[in-house]
C-alpha cells in the first residue's frame, strides 16, 4: 500500500506548559488509514525527554498537592465546558487518525467527558473515613493522599477515551501526569493537552512525551514515577506490569481480549444480530470489547444465515462518510497479519463463509477489509484463541448453555461476554459461571461507564485495581491512617 506523503507538521511534546521539540530528530509517519495519507509526523522521544517531563511533574507536584480539592475539581468542570464545545471538532480528529466512523468517534468523545464528570466528583471521591471510639478517648481517622507523578501509555483504538480514563482522576485526586499516547493515533492527545491547559491546569500537571518504546521503558523505570497505568496488547501489558513492578511501582495493565456472544436458541435472530454486527465490525472489530467469537447454541443454521446476509448488506467506507458502519484498520502491516489469521483459519479446517479480501480488492486506497466469518471453528482452533482485532468472526457450535460458558473459562481472556436470551434461568446461570469481568445480556457492548470499573478478567488484565470507578480512586491515591488518644 502506498503511503501518500506531504509537506507535514511534526508535532511537539507538553512539558512544563510548554510545547518543546524532542530531542531525537526521528520521527514517526501518522498517516489516515481511510487514505493512507501523511497527516503528520511524531517525534520518537527519548529517555532524556522522559526525564524532563518527570522533573516538570515532580516540581509540580509539590503545589499541586496543595491545591484545595475542589479547586481541582473545578478545572475539570472547565475542561468538560471546552470537551463538550469541541465535541465534534475532536471526533473528526479522531476519525482522521484513527479511521473509525464519525458517529463512532462521537460516541468515544461522548464516554472520554464521562469520564471527566466522574473526576470532578473528587472532592466527594477523596473523602476518608472515620471512626469515634476504636478504643476508650481513642479514634481512628483515614485520610486519602495522593501518590506524585503518574504514567500513563495508551493505545491507538481509543486515543480519546483511554487518555481520559486516566489523567483527570489521577489530577483531580492531587497526582501530576506523564502521558505517552499512540504513536499512531499522537494528535487528539495534543488536543486534550490544548483544551486541559485552557481550563486552567497549571505548568507541569499534565505533560505529553510522544514516541514509542524507549519512551515506556524510560517511564517504567523512572525512580520518581509512583504508578504506570497502561492500555494496550497482551504481550506489552504483560510487559509493563512486570517490569514497573520490579521497579515497586503500583501498575494497572489492561490488556488484549477475545470476547464470546452465546446466542441461545429463544433469542430473537433479528435483535442478536443487529448487535453482533455492530460490536464486531464497528471500529472494524478494533475494539477491546468487540465480539469476536460467536457461540451458536443448538441449530443456529437460521442465525448464520442472516448474519451472512447483513454483512453482505454492510456500507464500508471512509468515517467520514454518512452510514458507514466498516471502516478501515488501522495499518496496512495489521492488515497483512489478518489475512494471515484467515489463512490460518482454512489451514485449520474453520469454513469461510464470507470473505473480505473481496472488499479489500474491491477498494483502491486505505486498509480495508470486509467482513469475513468463519463458521464451525473449534475451541482449540488458532482464530479461537488469539486476539485478531479486526472485522473477523468465529463461529462456534454448541449443544448446551455449559458447553458455550466452557468455551469462555477456557479462553485466556476475560474482558467481556454477552448472552442473547429471554430465558431468566440461562441468564442467571450466565452471570454466575462466565468467566469474564464485564458481562453484557442482551448488550453487544458492555463496557462500564466511567462510575464502574472496567474489569477485565484473566489475561485481559495485570494487576489489582480497575481504570474508572471507586477502583480508580484507590489506584491514584494512598490511604493515611491516623489514631489518636484525646485523655492525654
Ligand atoms: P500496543 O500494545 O501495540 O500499544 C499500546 C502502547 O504500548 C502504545 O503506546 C505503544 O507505543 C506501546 N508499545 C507497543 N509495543 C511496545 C513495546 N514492545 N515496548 C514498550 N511499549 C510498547 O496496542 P495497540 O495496538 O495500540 O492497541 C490495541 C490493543 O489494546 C488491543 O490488544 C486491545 O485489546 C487493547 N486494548 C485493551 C483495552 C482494555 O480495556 N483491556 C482497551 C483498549 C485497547
């Protein structure tokens, strides 16, 4: 695929309230995926960028600490104002680096100021506890602290949402920030950093390092970062937890999924369809909460049918355009590893019954793909098992409500799964015994809002407290225990 290159901007770092040039010279294509056009370049930073990033939000630190709770807080409130008057300023920016459709990026602007409400909650969020009496003239009071400075590293799927997931907690709880978002999708965060400046947030308290690899060791092992939030694959989750933690830094790592759709033989085809379709080809299947196997209970001949047949029915296309659901991957080297995975899937005896390379040969520019399904795909199967994040279903048979729910505790991943039915038995049977953190009855994407926790389970996530929630508040603050006797 060729890439089409111009005259482009190459985008600076935020440190210490000021927009700096890395000090690498490399940089970084970031290019549209609909067209495989240049929109800019990112710096690949180094160590030396990261240690001055971590200074600035060290010295920070000291005044921000300080700050008066609500006085944070109302930063926030500010910051959810400029959010919302840019809502669909952001969403295209979305759409332009990361391909997906406008009403999709939409929705992701709409769930990242979610999450800024619930951060402007703080002042409630960071009360402590009390207890008069622990022992004669004696009681016991807790105190919630911030930590110092945090390092965020996100991913390219969700290059709004996920930022917000963690800088406005960890800054409304009285932490400084060091975000390294995508290389691929690098320019929204800018624009966060624009609109959270505006807002009032003083030098120092949120800073941006773009770049890759050396970027996320040199946060990992900084002796003055306190905890490392991550989003992205499972290999490089894995990672992270492990070698921030061997550095005695708190770590949530979320990681890659593989989230199953049982279909029971009451549901309503038209209905479970509907949401099947949505949640596995919109973002074309890039989404860490995407259906990707779908577990077909009894004869399910008449629900495969009609899947095939509104697949087929799919608008794909550019985000930009009107009723595009499929759009783009995000790389043409992510495309080339998909179309591995579908020769993987013949090779292992899985039956394609619809093929996207049609569309990919149909479309002249941009890494299309268009649906593919695979049907009569086996647990042990290499398209059942690995993540593919791409407009690719698996299709899995089962006689009984216990063999689908074994498919899901066997599968190493466990952020999500949904049960379509109006059978209250199956449903609660469901929520007792799937394996996965974040269920969904009936919901084709049942992702928590910013109030809950967004619980992966098993290699779907590394470590102990959640993004988002009261999970959330326990991850960027620590807790000071005071006892005190008064008949002194
Ligand atoms: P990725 O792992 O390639 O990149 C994530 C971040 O890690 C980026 O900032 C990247 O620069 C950095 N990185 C990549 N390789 C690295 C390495 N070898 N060493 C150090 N840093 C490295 O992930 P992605 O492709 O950007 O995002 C998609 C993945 O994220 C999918 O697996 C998806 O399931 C997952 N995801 C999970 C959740 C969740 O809540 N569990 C949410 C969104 C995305």
């Amino acid at each position: 695929m060729t890439v089409i290159k111009r005259q482009t901007n190459v985008l600076k770092n935020y440190i210490n309230g000021q927009w700096v040039n890395a000090n690498s010279g490399e940089t970084l294509d970031v290019i549209n995926p609909a067209t495989n056009e240049v929109l800019a370049s990112v710096p690949v930073s180094s160590t030396t960028d990261v240690d001055q990033a971590v200074k600035a939000a060290t010295e920070a630190f000291q005044t921000w600490k300080n700050t008066p709770v609500p006085k944070r807080a109302r930063i926030l409130f500010k910051f959810h104002t400029l959010l919302s008057d840019h809502h669909d300023e952001l969403a295209k920016l979305i759409v332009l680096e990361n391909g997906k459709a406008f009403k999709e990026a939409h929705g992701e602007v709409q769930r990242g100021i979610e999450c800024v409400e619930f951060a402007a909650g703080a002042p409630t969020l960071m009360m402590g506890e009390t207890l008069s009496g622990i022992a004669e003239e004696i009681d016991s009071e807790m105190f919630r602290y911030p930590l110092g400075v945090i390092g965020g590293i996100t991913p390219f799927n969700f290059p709004m949402m996920v930022p917000l997931w963690m800088f406005p907690l960890a800054i409304a709880c009285g932490n400084t920030f060091v975000l390294k978002p995508s290389e691929r999708t690098p320019m929204l965060a800018n624009k966060l950093v624009e609109l959270f400046t505006q807002a009032g947030a003083p030098a120092g308290v949120l800073n941006v390092v773009h770049g890759a690899h050396d970027v996320v060791n040199g946060l990992l092992d900084h002796e003055d970062i306190k905890a490392i939030s991550f989003v992205g694959s499972q290999p490089v989750a894995k990672y992270v937890y492990e070698r921030a933690a061997a550095n005695g830094k708190r770590v949530q790592a979320l990681s890659g999924a593989k989230n199953h759709h049982i279909v029971m033989p009451d549901a309503d085809i038209s209905k479970a369809v509907t949401h099947i379709i949505a949640s596995a080809y919109g973002s074309a299947g890039q989404r860490c909460m995407a259906c990707s196997a779908v577990v077909v209970i009894g004869d399910g001949d008449q629900f495969v049918e009609e899947l095939k047949s509104r697949a087929d029915e799919l608008v794909i296309g550019s985000g930009l355009e009107d009723d595009v659901l499929l759009t783009p991957v995000i790389r043409d080297s992510h495309r080339t590893k998909v179309l591995e995975y579908i020769i993987k899937g013949q090779e292992e005896g899985a039956a394609l019954i619809r093929d996207g390379r049609k569309e990919m040969d149909e479309m002249t520019t941009g890494n299309f793909l268009g649906p593919t399904i695979f049907d009569y795909v086996t647990p042990d199967m290499t398209i059942a098992k690995e993540e593919i994040f791409a407009p690719v279903v698996s299709l899995l048979r089962a006689d009984s409500l216990d063999e689908g729910l074994d498919y899901i505790r066997k599968s190493r991943y466990g952020n999500g799964a949904t049960i379509y039915t109006k059978d209250a038995k199956a449903i609660r049977k469901f929520r007792e015994e799937a394996d996965a953190g974040m269920l969904g009855v009936n919901v084709g994407v049942p992702a928590t809002m910013a109030f809950f926790p967004f619980s992966g389970w098993k290699d779907s996530f590394y470590g102990d407290l959640h993004v988002n929630g009261k999970d959330g508040v326990n991850f960027f603050t620590r807790k000071k225990m005071i006892t005190s006797r008064y008949d002194f």
